[in-house]
C-alpha cells in the first residue's frame, strides 16, 4: 500500500502518514480516512506527520495536487493541531507557498521541513508553546 497510517507512539499524540513511491489521491483520501478515526478517537490535540519512505515519494507530487488541497485542509480533524510534511522538495515547497496565497490563513497549519528530527521538534516547541503536556517524540 502507498500510504499507511498509524500513531507514532502509545502516547496517541501524533500520527504519521509513510508514503511511498507514487500514490493517488484516492489513495490519499482512503489513508485520510482512516487519520480521521485515529484523531477522532481522542479528545485532545495531536500532531500529523508526513514521512516519505523511499526517493520516489520524496519528490512525488501527484496530479491535481492544487486542487485537491483546499479539500485536504476542509477534511482536516478539528483537534489536528499541525501538520508537517518532511522533505526538501522545491515542488512540495512551490505548492505550500502558492497555497499561502491563494488560501491566507489556512496554510498556517501545515508545514514544511527537511527531516523527521525538524518536525519532532516542531511538534515540541509548539505544544510548549500551547501549554499542553510534554510531547514525547520516540517511537514505540
């Protein structure tokens, strides 16, 4: 399967996304699916991450990718507080930043850095910031 999803760790405060190789976006919307349940199953903030799994993913964008944004950040759990995708794609950076503009506010949410240790720490000072408990950022 392109993309899986599952918690980070027992804690439940963070779900990853692993894609690999080229995926659609029906496939997306079925993984959003099932992120959905997860973030539904507890009442607090979590935190999303993206992880490419292999080169292929990494500079993947698939068709349609502008479109299908707006309905990516509409379909969005209430308590999913940020959402970071790891990469150093200029493509994935065009895109967030022609979002900024076409959707102000929205892309305030979703960010972009380039490895899975950025993004943990991301994570970190955010919820630091938002005064929630301390964020462990080890896998199971």
């Amino acid at each position: 399967m392109p993309i899986t999803v599952e918690w980070f760790n027992a804690d439940k405060r963070i779900f990853v996304f692993r894609l690999s190789g080229r995926w659609s976006w029906q496939e997306y919307y079925e993984a959003h699916n099932l992120s959905v349940q997860l973030v539904n199953s507890v009442d607090y903030g979590v935190y999303g991450l993206f992880v490419p799994q292999d080169r292929i993913a990494a500079s993947y964008v698939p068709a349609n990718t502008i479109s299908n944004i707006p309905s990516v950040i509409r379909r969005a759990p209430r308590n999913a507080v940020l959402t970071v995708l790891v990469g150093d794609n200029a493509t994935w950076t065009s895109i967030h930043k022609v979002m900024q503009r076409l959707i102000p506010g929205s892309m305030q949410t979703i960010r972009l850095v380039p490895s899975v240790e950025q993004a943990l720490k991301l994570f970190q000072e955010h919820a630091q910031a938002a005064g929630t408990p301390e964020l462990r950022t080890t896998p199971d």
